[in-house]
C-alpha cells in the first residue's frame, strides 16, 4: 500500500463550522470543533510498536532532513514521565531537550505514559488562497499522534507534524464532555541547543492603546536576552549556527489565548506564556476555558539552511483550517487610497477625501479608506459619499473602534462591534450602502475573550458580504485560509509613526529590513507603506526604499499612506508602477538578505516578475542577483535612487542567465519590473 493520505470529512462529519450555509446561521461554533486534519486514516503496513517504545519516538519528514523525537525521563514510555522533545535538522540539534505538557485544572498532564503509537500517516493538502505570498498551496507532511495519559487515567494525544520546512505540534482532550474545564499552566517550551542570535519584539505592558504588536523588532540579540516588558512575542527569528528557525502559532480559535514566549528565558530556553492580565483592561481570563473535546493552537518551528526558508514558507496556513466562507467572488484583494496619513481631519470633511478617490479612479486603485469620526456625517451624506465612489469605480472602506469595555479610546464611532446586536444591526445597513469592506481598531488582548470577539466581527462580516481589515491587532495566526474576508492586519510599526515618533523614521531603515523575516512571514501585514512625502517627523529611507515596499511588505490590501499631490509629482514611471503592482502574488521568491542589513524579495503575478530591495545601512550595497526565475528573456523597467536622492529610472532587457547588478544608496532601495514574453 503507498502513502497515506488524510482524508478531509465533510462539514457535517466533522463538526467543524466550514459554510455559511445561510445568513442566520452561525459561522462558527465557540465550545464544539475538531482538529481539521483529525480525519479519516489508512495506515501503512503494521510495524512493532512495542519496539517503538523501547526507545526515543521520531517523526522524520518526506525529505528526512529535519525530525521531531519525543522522550521520556522515566524507564520507559508505559511508565509516568516527563516528556521532552528535541528537533534535528540534517543530523544537527536544533531545539535540545525542550518540555511538552499541561495543566489543566481537574488533571494534571505534566507527567505521561505514552500507549504504543501507530504508523505516522501521510498529510497531503491542496488549497488556494485568495491573496498571499503564493496562491495555489501545497502541504505535504507527515503525522504522529501520540496517545497519551495522565497517572489517574485522563487522555491527551499530542499531534505531531513534520514538513520539509518545519514541525509542529499541538494538544488534544479527546473525550467528550459538556462541563468547562481550564488549562492553568501550559509546560510547552523551546530550548536552543546553541548560542545565536535573534531578531524578536517585546510585547507591550498594557496601556492605553497597547499591547498591539507595534515594537520594532530587536536586532540580533543573543538568544536567551531578557526583556523588562511583559514577554516575547511570535513570531519570533532565531539564528544558530547556519540554521534559522522562526517560532510562531497557528489554527488560534476562540478556545485559547494568543501565546506569547516567556520575558527571562532560562539559558536558551523559552517557555510559552498567556497574555498578561492587564490586557482589555483587564476584560476577561487569562487561561483559557472549554468544553472537551478540545485543542490547542498549533506551536510552530520553521526550520531551513537559508533564510528563504523562512520568508518562503506556508506552514502557517497549511496547519490552519479551511475556509468557513463558501462563496468568496465577493472578496477582492486591491490597492487603497487613504485619506487620514496626510490630514487625519479629513474623514469630518468629504471633500477633503474626494480628491482621494480621485486618486484610486484614476491609479486604477480599488478602494478607499474613510476613517476615524467619518461618523459625525449623516447617513445621508455617507450613502453619497459611497454612491459617487462608486460611479467612479471606488470601493469604500468604514473605520470602526472595536471598544467596548476593552478599551478607553475615543475615536469613533465606537460600541458598535462589542455588542453582537449592535454589531449585526450596523452589518446590515453597511451591506444596503454597498460598502466593500470594515477597518476595525484598538483591540488591546489576546485573552480568549479577545479571540472570540475577532472570529465574531469576522463571521458577522462575512454572512454580510463584508471585507475586514484588522488595526491595534493580535498578529496573523492562519485566519486568512479560514477567514478569507480578513484582508490584512496591522499588528506592525508602520509608517503611521511618522506622526508619532521622533525616532521612528532612524529605526524605519533598518526595521523595515527585518519585517520580512519575520511578522510578514505569518501573514498578512499593513504598514500602510510608500510615503515620498515628510509628515511630522521626516523620513529618512529614500524613495527607492519607500516605493520597494509596496512589494516587499505583503497585504491582500495595499494602503498607499501618501497625499495625493505626492504621488501626482511622481515621475510617470513610477505613477506606471503604483497603477500596476497587485495586492495579490501568484509566487513569492527570497533572492538575498540578512536581517537588519537588507533584503531583496522576487514576486510574480501573471507572467510578471517585480524584484525589490531595501538597504537597513547607511553605507551603499552593492547587489549582483541572480535571475534565474525567469523563463525567458524579459523587457525590464529599473526604478532606483540616483547619489543625490533624485529618482532613478531605466528601461532595457534581462535573461534568466544574467546577473541582475545594481547599487542600493544608503537607506535606499529599487523596484524592477520584468515582463517575459512582452
């Protein structure tokens, strides 16, 4: 018999909230699901599982460069343990030794017995996304579940998964009971086996308008460096040796909390944390509450030889369940105009904004986004407002605080989407206006409460034909293969901090070099980018660096911050490049980088190659790229900084075997477009 393939139930089989058969109903359901690879198995030939056993349990990937072994400190797997695993990549240890386990609070799971397992089974997923780093996604891994349980007899299987790029691994209570139970205490950590360095964000004590992931990201410190405030956050880089490894999670339900790594790790080992009380305002518990049967999010370990590992991977979305939207023609990814970078008053003043779509209608840009005290207008004028954008072939985005008892921020309007009435009530007017899509801010808590009220909005907006974008935000955990109504996220140190931060546009140069590596990897990212223009305090990236980012920074909606006179006094090739660069790839490519230094990425659209680069030094880079992506000969048009900081353009032709040579500025940056067979 061959591999093993794990079959999808269907919907009703699984228990699993996959439509939206109906606008009344439901889109998902809060106390009930199953794992969504939990499904139908064929085994591969019986093998000795009591051999299995005797010694260390492994899971090895197609490739069998990289493997999972799980281990026991007492004499044998039968016999209450702890249990520890360690990762392997190409014969090397990764992570050494690192604790798995829970606590919950009628069972205490941190010692196990582990029942003889069976064969692992092959994971074979197909699935398109409707806007990423690539569309057409293929997952190909191998599972083990471990059935494990505690020393009074409770259950818990831990499931493994080894891809060629990384494992994961995640808890499951499989009995059934309709009674609440609690996890108290987590044990999962992550201990490198090496010294290294790491590029991580703090996570912010709660505040007025925190935590919300907008730190700039340290740069390479040691592995192991404490922080003073509230913990780490994932998605977190590491470098050891030649191996890089980003931990992240994914497949977060309103079941848990989002995880954060632990502020003072013990040597090099992380443990994994809950949100700190304080958040929402202290709005809901911090560990987190369910019926059984119940699940963790996946905790996830990217691991590669290269950095294109991890900038290239899609593990995120592959461990994370399929979409609960069943028709998606409505969902559109596309580029925005965006009033409130340039005059944050102007969404109280329509004309000021008109000038705005008159910018998207005539860049060929989707949307536009009105946003804080749009309210102090009438229905009236907002319905007009929407009907002339329209006409003029403009979609219109809403911003909406999410507050609620959550938070004390007063932009409005707000208390509209706490309440599920409320909430519901403004879903359905927004639908008869013909609105395309929500902006929705200061959530401030990854507290089960906070989840729940994410996967609310989002299932509200979608039986309503809503789009979403997610500001003051948790970060991308795989809700846009579930969610595909979820456009982007914020949860990043944008170029709003022009307006905030003094000392914003000095980190921009580097932080922005770092963001691919990293937050960007785990989904969608709106940094509201390519600002030409100064705000409050000036920018210190070129315009090569700026216009780079509208293709380096990946968001299924790509919010231009700018004014409209700015992008108007561009040269017309790069007004040609704002009208044509996607919100949406077909392929995305790592070509070179390091984090902190620079970073060139390849995506493709189509037939089209755009190539884009950032320099995070002040010194000048020298780049001689390969191109060996294309398929043919390709007309090229070359957008850079010229030494005095004017533009610079050039139009000519590339082969696949040429090398692409270029001089990135101080702080600098360029766009290339590449047409093959034009």
């Amino acid at each position: 018999m061959g591999p093993v393939i794990l079959v999808p139930l269907s919907p009703s089989e699984s228990g699993l909230p996959l439509t939206l058969q109906n606008p009344g109903e439901r889109a998902y359901s809060p106390r009930r699901f199953t794992d969504g690879a939990s499904q139908r198995e064929r085994y591969d030939p019986p093998f000795d599982r009591e051999a299995i056993l005797s010694a260390t349990l492994q899971l090895t990937s197609r490739s069998g460069g990289l493997t999972v072994e799980v281990t026991t400190d007492a004499t044998s797997f039968d016999v209450p343990g702890r249990l520890n695993y360690r990762v392997v990549y190409d014969g090397r240890p990764v992570l050494e030794s690192s604790r798995l386990g829970l606590r919950r609070s009628d069972h205490d799971f941190s010692q196990l017995t582990v029942a003889p397992p069976s064969a692992p089974v092959t994971v074979d997923d197909h699935y398109l996304l409707i806007y990423g780093k690539r569309r057409a996604m293929t997952a190909q891994g191998r599972q083990l579940v471990l059935e494990c349980t505690s020393p009074n007899g409770e259950p818990v299987e831990i499931v493994l998964r080894a891809y060629d790029d990384g494992i994961a691994f995640r808890y499951r209570f499989p009995n059934r009971d309709d009674t609440f139970h609690t996890i108290n205490d987590e044990l999962t950590s992550f201990n490198f086996a090496d010294e290294g360095q790491a590029w991580i964000q703090e996570h912010d004590l709660p505040g007025w308008a925190t935590p919300a992931y907008e730190a700039a990201y340290q740069n390479g410190v040691a592995i192991g460096t404490a922080t003073g405030m509230a913990s780490w956050n994932m998605p977190a880089l590491f470098k050891t040796g030649e191996v890089w490894v980003l931990l992240a999670e994914a497949d977060l339900s309103p079941d848990y909390f989002g995880a954060h790594l632990s502020a003072a790790p013990i040597g090099r080992e992380y443990g994994l944390v809950p949100p700190h009380p304080g958040e929402g305002l202290g709005i809901g518990e911090v560990e987190p509450q369910s019926t059984l049967p119940w699940q963790t999010p996946w905790r996830v370990i990217i691991v590669g030889d290269s950095p294109a590992t991890i900038v290239e991977t899609g593990l995120i979305t592959h461990l994370s369940r399929d979409s609960a939207i069943v028709d998606t023609s409505w969902i559109k990814p596309g580029r925005v105009s965006w009033s409130w970078w340039s005059d944050r008053s102007s969404p109280q003043d329509l004309s000021l904004v008109e000038p705005f779509v008159d910018l998207a209608a005539e860049l060929g840009w989707e949307y536009t986004l009105l946003d804080a005290h749009w309210d102090v207008h009438s229905d009236a004028e907002i319905e007009q407002f929407i009907q002339r954008a329209r006409e003029k072939g403009v979609g219109v985005w809403l911003w909406y605080n999410s507050g609620g008892p959550h938070n004390e921020v007063m932009e409005q309007p707000r208390d509209r989407m706490y309440d599920p009435e409320a909430r519901r009530t403004e879903f359905a007017k927004l639908a008869d206006w013909g609105v395309a899509g929500i902006k929705v801010d200061f959530f401030h808590s990854d507290k089960q409460t906070g989840i729940k009220l994410y996967w609310e909005i989002l299932a509200d907006a979608a039986e309503h034909r809503l789009m979403v974008n997610l500001h003051g935000c948790t970060v991308p955990r795989g809700w846009r293969r579930t969610w595909p109504n979820l456009m982007t996220m914020e949860a990043v140190r944008g170029a709003e901090q022009y307006g905030f931060d003094e000392h914003f546009p000095e980190t921009a140069v580097w932080n922005n070099t770092i963001l691919p590596f990293t937050r960007n990897v785990v989904g969608p990212m709106d940094y509201t980018p390519v600002t030409f223009g100064d705000f409050l305090f000036p920018h210190q990236t070129t315009n090569g660096h700026e216009l780079a980012l509208a293709v380096l920074f990946e968001s299924g909606l790509l919010h231009y911050a700018d004014g409209v006179a700015s992008y108007q006094s561009s040269p017309p090739f790069v007004r040609e490049l704002l009208r044509d660069i996607p919100a949406a790839w077909d392929e995305t490519l790592f070509v070179d980088g390091f984090p902190g230094e620079f970073v060139v990425l390849a995506r493709r659209t189509g037939s089209t190659w755009y190539l884009a680069g950032i320099n995070g030094t002040q010194e000048a880079r020298h780049l001689e790229l390969p191109l060996g992506f294309l398929t043919s000969a390709a007309p090229s048009l070359v957008v850079t900084d010229a030494d005095d900081g004017a533009w610079r353009s050039k139009t000519g032709s590339v082969r696949p075997s040429d090398r692409f040579r270029l001089v990135m500025q101080p702080a600098g940056g360029f766009l290339a477009r590449l047409e093959p067979g034009t």
